[in-house]
C-alpha cells in the first residue's frame, strides 16, 4: 500500500511539472496534418497506476502538435467491455482542450473488448472524404486483447497505420501482427516507469506518417502567387531554395533563396495565363528533406478598370470611383462626363494611384454619361463608363388649404449650393394683369404662408443657385390638400 501511494505522489509531480513546464520543439508545430486515433486499454487487466502512467505519456507526445482542421486532429478510444468513444476527432481545435480533456478521462474497468473497439475505430477512421494520414495508436498492456487480427488487417488494407505501445507483459507476436512496419519505429513494448523514454522516438515515427510535405499554392493572380509550406526548419539551422519557371522553353528559371523560419513566399512579375512549376528544396546539415514541387497558372490579365460605380449622388454632384487600382501598371486615368444626350463633355485627368473622384457643377435631375479611362504603362488603353443621374433640388411640394384664400406652402430641398428660393403665384387681383407676385426666401426656408390667393391658384417654387434659377415645381391650390413628388 504504501509503494502504491508513493507510486501515485510521484505521478502527480509529474504532471504538475509538465503543466508549468511546456518546451514545444519548433520544427513540430504546424508541421503535420492528420488523424490519431488512440486506442487505449481501460479495462480492469491494466492497473489505475499503469492508466494514469499511459495518459500522463500520451499527453506529453502530443503536446507539441498544432490541432485542428488542417493540422492534427485527435481522438480518444477506450477498450472496456464496450467501448466508449471519450471524443472524438473534431472535438479539439487547441491544445488546453486536449491536454484538459486527457487528465479528465476515467478508467472503465471492465473485459478487454479490443475486437469492438476496432470496429469503432474503423468507422471513426475510414468513414470520411479527408484525404489525410491516419494513425491507429493502440496503447495496451497487451494481456489478452482477443481476436484483433482481422480487424487490424481491415484498417491497415484501408491505408491506416496501426502503431502500438505495451507494457512488457504483452502478447508480443499479436502486437507484432497488428502494427504497420516498419516494427522497429511502430512498436515499442516498455517498462511502465520508464514508458518516457520512447516519447521522442514515437513523436518522430507519427511525424513522418503525417508530415504534411506539400508546396501549397493559397493565391494567384495574373500576375502573382502565393507558397505556402509546412515548416521542416528553424532560422538557425538551414534554409530553402525556391526555383520556379513557366513552361515556355525560352524563359530563363529563377531561384531564391528563403531563410529556415519561413513558411511562405509570393512570386511576383508572372506572366498572365501561364503555366509555372515550383521546387522548394529544404538545404540543412542536420539530415535529408524531400524536394517539394507544385503546378499553377496564373489568372488571365486584367486591365483596370473592371467595375465603375457612383456614389454620394446630390443635385449637383456625383462621386465616381473605379477598381481595381493598379499604380505598376497605369499611367493615369481620365474621367470624361457629360448630360445625355447632348450636353457639353468635361474632362478630368488623375494620378495612377486614385481611383475616385468628385464630379461638381452637376445639373440637378439630369442623366450624365460617365466613363473612366486608364492609360496603361505598355500604351493600352482601357475604358468603361456608366450612367448617373442627379438628384432633383427639390421634392415634396405641398400646398394645404388653411382658411379661405390662405394656403401653407411647404417643400423639401437639397442644401448643396442653393442660395435660396424664388416664390410666385397669382393673387387675388394677378389674373388681370401680367405680373404676378413674388417673393424671394433664404436657402433655410422650407414652407411659407400665402394669402389672398386667386382661385385655383398656381404657386411656383424654384431653387436659385449663384449662377441663376433652377427648375423648379408648381402646384395647383384648391380646397383640399395636393401632393408632387
């Protein structure tokens, strides 16, 4: 009894210390994408001494892996009399969920069921569209696992590696069957207290089966592209070189090189709708890596502007903007703009590196033609235009009858340069003769009170900019209200 309790002190102090004491290897994080599914004996064969040992083991072999979609994703599988899927392998995106997840876990007890488990297991493994590495770690005692050899074989003809960790009391030759070769680096069969030993060993097998050595292209334009790559080096020992070239015979290859903590590199100056192959080959002292090599096509040219729009529209404005900017490629751009159908053609001409203007000096309510035109470094020209409209100056007349020959006159307006309003009706003696009243009102007024009012007056408002009256709108005054909009 009292090993037992210092056997279990012992653990505890352990796992306090690997909690304060996180060491990360560099190389080892981003640097793999796959599945693990472990396997791990819970029933009442194996000692609660010797399943804490195992989970305190597993937790330190995988601290150092990135997790998630796109990196590594991780399972847990207990063999009990049934087996009991503690979770599963979308359920861990980080490492605090996992290793709080991983000291939470309970022993079962109970038969080793192996048989079932690998049923669940084959399931969990094979029944999914990722083209990933998928690894098996079966972690046992080895006593009595049943009849595993079919469903071993099964996951292994599926493209599963089956790797395996027992206690020194296994059934050697059963381990030996179930694990993928080579069984120098897939199986280990350890001391329960010295099970730390075979952490680096086993991390390195599960790196090279899940190791994601891909050249990845994430963007591509017409004229660039984005690499990416898994990092395999650190910036002190080694570096890449990149060497890329289109498939026409004539173009010369070109080579960089990268320093060993980059993970991505864009390549500029491509040519449009051409085919390029990239080699990134990893150079350190410290061992061997495979050249990674990957094919894309960059995207046909484009030549701005592509897309026109107008916008922050006012009775005498209009703002213009365009895309996409390219300042490498354009000279300058020109604006041309003019009333439809025949109104008189402005012109504007700008730097390569805006792609907006304000149009001022509008007429209100009238349709413009607007086209933007870009002068490009090679002499081509490329242009697109679009129809605008103003805004009208005013809206929303509105006569209402208020007594006999009184009415209340109201309206809305665009502030944007007016100077005020011109007011006129007919008044009460105004029929019989050619003048009619009138008033002028400041730009702030928005309603007026008129009296002694002809029948069936007609009462004008007009706006009056700087450079004259507008156009403006008429109504009618009767006995009961009027709307025009």
């Amino acid at each position: 009894m009292t090993v037992f309790l210092l056997r279990c002190v012992l653990l505890c102090a352990m796992l306090q210390r690997s909690n304060m004491q996180i060491a990360v290897p560099a190389t080892v994080l981003n640097c793999c994408e796959g599945h693990i599914l472990l396997l791990l004996d819970s029933s009442g064969s194996i000692a609660n001494y010797e399943f804490l040992r195992l989970l305190h083991f597993v937790t330190e072999l995988l601290r150092p892996f990135s997790l998630g979609r796109g990196h590594v994703r991780v399972g847990l599988l207990q063999v009990g009399t049934n087996p009991n899927l503690e979770f599963g392998l979308d359920v861990h995106s980080n490492q605090e969920g996992l290793q709080k997840a991983l000291r939470s876990v309970s022993q079962l007890q109970g038969d080793t069921n192996t048989e079932a488990a690998l049923r669940v297991a084959q399931q969990l493994l094979t029944e999914t569209d990722e083209n990933v590495p998928k690894i098996l770690l079966w972690l046992t005692d080895g006593v009595q696992p049943g009849d595993v050899d079919e469903p071993m074989s099964e996951l292994k003809a599926q493209g599963v590696s089956v790797l395996a960790v027992s206690t020194v009391h296994g059934n050697y030759q059963v381990l030996q069957r179930a694990v993928t070769p080579p069984l120098e680096s897939h199986l280990y069969s350890v001391d329960i207290d010295n099970i730390d030993i075979i952490t680096e060993d086993l991390r390195e097998a599960i790196i090279k089966i899940i190791r994601a050595e891909r050249l990845r292209v994430v963007h591509v334009t017409s004229h660039s592209a984005v690499l990416q790559w898994r990092p395999v080096l650190s910036a002190d020992n080694g570096y890449y070189e990149l060497s890329y070239k289109s498939r026409w015979k004539t173009d010369t290859e070109t080579r960089r090189i990268l320093p060993g903590d980059s993970s991505w590199v864009e390549l500029t100056k491509l040519q449009p709708e051409t085919t390029y192959t990239a080699a990134l080959r990893p150079e350190s002292n410290q061992g061997l890596f495979n050249t990674l090599s990957v094919d894309f096509t960059t995207l046909p040219d484009i030549l701005s502007p592509t897309v026109v729009s107008v916008s922050d529209s006012g009775p005498r404005q209009i703002r213009v903007s365009w895309g996409p900017l390219q300042p490498a490629r354009v000279q300058r751009y020109t604006v041309e703009y003019g009333a439809i159908p025949s109104g008189h053609v402005h012109t504007v001409t700008l730097r390569n590196q805006q792609n907006s203007t304000l149009l001022n000096g509008l007429e209100p309510g009238t349709l413009y033609l607007v086209t933007v035109s870009a002068l490009h470094v090679n002499g081509k020209e490329r242009a697109m235009s679009v129809r605008a409209c103003t805004q009208e100056a005013l809206a929303d007349l509105r006569l209402t009858t208020v007594e006999r020959q009184e009415v209340q006159v109201t309206w809305k307006a665009h502030q944007e340069g007016l100077k005020g309003f011109w007011l006129s009706w007919e008044g009460e003696f105004s029929k019989s003769s050619s003048s009619k009243p009138s008033a002028y009102l400041p730009p702030t007024s928005h309603s007026t009170r008129l009296t002694r009012l002809a029948p069936s007056s007609r009462v004008c408002v007009s706006p009056v900019y700087g450079w004259g009256r507008g156009d403006g709108l008429c109504c009618t005054a009767e006995r009961h209200t009027r709307w025009l909009s």
